[in-house]
C-alpha cells in the first residue's frame, strides 16, 4: 500500500485546499470534541458540501474526537451520535479509551485511530490496542524512527502514523496542564493559550530581601524556555517510508490556508520521486514557521542529539506574505479573487498552484467590484484581477513580506 499523506482541514476551505494539493487524507474536528477548539472546525450546515467533496475526490476523512471526555461530555456524545452518523468519515481519532465502547457499538463499519494523545510508542502498547479494535496508531512524536520499525515488525498488520511536520508542544505527546493552570484554558479540552510560547521574565529573589527581584534578561528580548522548534521531515520521507509508516501527518488545523497548500504540496512532490521537488521544497521554508528540527525521529532527546526545544529566536520565520485565493474565471484574462491581506498594484505579485511551483505577476490591474481599476484590495472586499498569467481556481496568491528588501526571483 502506498504510503498515505495526511492534511489538516481546519474548516471546509482548508478541506479542499488540503485535496486540491494533493492529500490522500484529511483530518478534521467538531467543535464539542476537538483538541483544535478554536480551528473554526465544522457545523451541521456544512455536511452536504463535505459530502459532495469527498464523492468527488474519493480521498478519506478522519474525524478527531481526541479530547479527554468529562462526565458530561459523554453524556452528550451519545446524544450526537445521529448527527456524527450523517458525516461521511472513514475513522475516528480517540486518545479516551472510555469512548471506545461508543464507537463500536454505534459505528462497527468505521475504523478506529489512537491519537498521538495516547503516547502510544512500543510495541506492546501497539498490540492491546489492537486487541481493542483499533485499526492505526498515531504514535506519540517521542517515537524514534528505530522505535517504528521495531513496532511495524512486530505488529505488521497494524497501521502506524506519525505527525512529520509542524507545531510541536514541549509537553509529553502534548499532555500538558500548563494552559489551564496560567490561563484557566485546557489543552486537553482543546482550548490551549498556548502558554508555552509566552515571554517569560527570569528573576532572582535574595532570601533576605523577599519580594525584590532582579532581573535576568536575555539582550533586548526575552527568553523563551518552554517553546519548541517546528517539526520538518521534508529531507527525510524515504526514510519514514521505510521504518513502516503507513501515514505521513502534517500538523496545522488552526494555520492558514497557504500553510495548508504548501506544506500539502511539498510532502506530496517528495513522497511521488517528483523531479522538481526543489521548487515546491524551498515554499516551506518561507511559510511562517518556528525554527526547523527532525524532532525526535533520529533521537531521544538533546543528550543524544538535536535539541527540539528552546529556539536560537523568538517567534516565527516567514519571507512571504498570504494575499487570497483565486475564486473564478471570468474569462479574458479577468479572475474574481477572495482577499486575505491588502493587495497592491505597485507591489508584485506571486501565484502557486498544486502543480505550479511558481508565477510571476509583475504586471497586472486590480479591478473593484463594479470592474473599476483600483490601487488596492482591501481585506475580505470582493475585486479582480486582470492578467496574461494562466490563473486556475484555487491558486494562492502571495507577495514578499515587508522586511523583506528586494523581490526573489
């Protein structure tokens, strides 16, 4: 079987943007039970159209019901299951066990994925969940790559999945309780303040003077100790692929549609041997990121190799800018755009699609809705384009970031 590479669908957009880019698979939440809360996630009004989708595409969907379920929340499970049966899902993601009995008994033809939640990562862990009716295992990200092999031969017949790109968090296979101590938010409910990422001050208190504090400061900045690098394994998809993985999983529900697209489509070109896989390499590295690490695939920690956590820089890396998405062509050169981030006439402009590592707008016209030339769009205002570039339905729009200084070729 080949091995499967899945998206994140943080809402219906990112649905299709994750197939258009070539996803096999995509992963997606309901509000109620999600670890990504605040992805935007999907309503009941939206089945119809994720229906049609998935007919058309004939690609898989992963529902995530992942968080720790209360007392009143199984409660509620059982009372949507009418409605969780009306969406069309391969399998379900679960990290509590206390819901398996729900799954098989109201949902026996779906399969059934452990979340990375579980930390899952031997093979004896791999076997009793197995014995328990689940068909994949999401590993913990604390598996190294000779742990995964070690777990595929002994449980062959077993699924096994791995997160190989984005966010990572500095807790245990994501366990954390930090959120929901300092900012009264859960993480294991899918609302994470993502107090891992804050600006600590570092202070010391002399035992004879309690309550002044002097500060410890790092330059002009401050010092992130809980943050961890972001997880790219971009170099190294042969090298999953023959540790026994059967899915390759990018991380980002809650980022943006041109994360969704480029990401998509570089794991795509490496998994497919693509020939000008350099060209669509280089777009994730430009995407916003934190800085890259292979995260513990090739160790276990910083005492036998890289470390994953504390980045040499705080916050994100990014060179381009997301602009919108091309909506339709309405012939001679004209195509209606959906606007994400001002668009200038003065500035050049960038177009990507899933098999279009690159194209140049350096010439061009903005039109407003009634079809008047105009200096700008404006976020979330409807407008036009007009330009000799062969645009499709779906292409990213982009332009260089403001620090940066001159246009890349």
């Amino acid at each position: 079987m080949a091995i499967e590479l899945l998206s994140p669908a943080g809402n219906y957009e990112k649905l299709v943007t994750a197939f258009s880019y070539g996803a096999d698979a995509a992963y997606m939440g309901l509000t109620d039970f999600s670890l990504r809360k605040n992805a935007g996630n999907f309503t009941e009004e939206e089945i119809g159209k994720v229906k049609a989708l998935k007919e058309k595409t004939g690609k898989r969907l992963y529902c995530t019901m992942n968080i720790v379920f209360r007392e009143s929340q199984i409660e509620k499970l059982e009372s949507m299951k009418d409605e969780i049966a009306s969406w069309p899902f391969d399998a379900f993601i679960v990290s509590d066990l206390g819901t398996v009995p729900f799954f098989k008994r109201n949902f026996p033809e779906k399969e059934l994925h452990l979340s990375t939640q579980a930390s899952c990562i031997n093979s004896e862990a791999a076997k009793m969940y197995k014995d328990m009716g689940f068909n994949r295992i999401i590993l913990g990200r604390e598996a190294s790559l000779s742990d995964i092999k070690k777990i595929k031969d002994k449980v062959p017949e077993l699924e096994l999945e791995a997160f190989v790109h984005g966010a990572m968090c500095m807790a245990y296979s994501g366990r954390c309780l930090l959120s929901a101590h300092l900012a009264g938010r859960s993480g294991n409910q899918g609302d994470c303040a993502h107090t891992c990422r804050w600006k600590y001050r570092l202070a010391l208190e002399e035992e004879e003077r309690p309550g002044i504090y002097y500060p410890i400061e790092e330059g002009e900045d401050y010092t992130t100790i809980l943050s961890s690098k972001d997880l790219c394994m971009i170099d190294h998809v042969k090298e999953l692929e023959d540790a026994g993985l059967s899915s390759l999983k990018i991380e980002g529900r809650m980022k943006s549609v041109y994360y969704v697209a480029v990401t998509t489509r570089a794991y795509r070109k490496a998994i497919d041997n693509d020939p000008d896989l350099d060209k669509y390499r280089r777009d994730i590295f430009d995407v916003s990121h934190r800085e890259f690490t292979t995260g513990f695939f090739f160790s276990s920690g910083p005492i036998e190799g890289e470390d994953v956590s504390r980045p040499t820089s705080y916050g994100y890396e990014r060179n381009y800018m997301f602009l919108g998405t091309v909506l339709e062509d309405k012939g001679n050169g004209i195509y209606s755009l959906d606007v994400r981030n001002q668009i200038r006439s003065a500035s050049p402009l960038q177009f990507i699609g899933p098999d279009v590592p690159l194209l140049h707008a350096d010439s061009f016209r903005l039109l407003d809705a009634e079809g008047n030339p105009v200096d700008k769009l404006d976020h979330g205002k409807p407008g036009f384009i007009e330009t000799s570039l062969p645009l499709k339905p779906g292409y990213i729009m982009r332009a260089l970031s403001e620090s940066e200084e001159k246009y890349i070729r």
